[in-house]
C-alpha cells in the first residue's frame, strides 16, 4: 500500500461517521466508492479498514472529496495518522475505474 494522505484533522457528520477533507486532485470522470485503506496511527498498530470516497459540494469552494469512516471515533484516527492505499483504491482516486 502506497500513502495516500496524512490526516489533519476529522470532523463527525451525523449519518456520514467520522470526516477527512483531502487535499487531492480530483479528476475529471470520478464516482463515489468504497474502497480499502490502511490506517497508521502515530504510536499504535496500523489497522485496515473501509472508506467512503465521494464529492460534496461546498459554497463557496465548489466540489470537494470528503473520506468517510462509517463506525469510526476520533480516537481511533487521530491527527497525524497516514492513510494508505492500495492501488485499486488509488485507481478509482484517479478516475480510471469511473
């Protein structure tokens, strides 16, 4: 698994779980998908979990990725975990699977 994003900071949407805001490009052709990722974080044992990618629309600020964990707390994705992903994750991050 490759590195995807560091997590700087998460916020909890009711019905979405807990939130990262990515700055990462967006491509052209994308469509929201659950894919795998590896959670590391600082000073405990990485785990795997799923993740929920997909666009929101923000005013102002146009469209944005947000990565959802469904069941996931703060504490279990602390600021300055890195988020890893396997290539078939990254493949749809690039819109190649849309």
């Amino acid at each position: 698994m490759d590195h995807l994003l560091r997590v700087e900071d998460t916020f909890q949407v009711t019905g979405r779980g807990l939130v990262v805001a990515p700055e990462l490009p967006l491509p052209e052709r994308f469509r929201n998908f659950t894919g795998l990722v590896r959670i590391v974080p600082p000073g405990a044992e990485p785990y795997e979990t799923q993740a929920d990618f997909f666009l929101s629309h923000f005013s102002p600020g146009g469209f944005k990725l947000l990565v959802t964990f469904p069941g996931l707390s703060k504490d279990l994705l602390p600021i300055g975990s890195d988020i890893l992903a396997p290539e078939s994750t990254r493949r749809q991050l690039r819109g190649a699977d849309a």
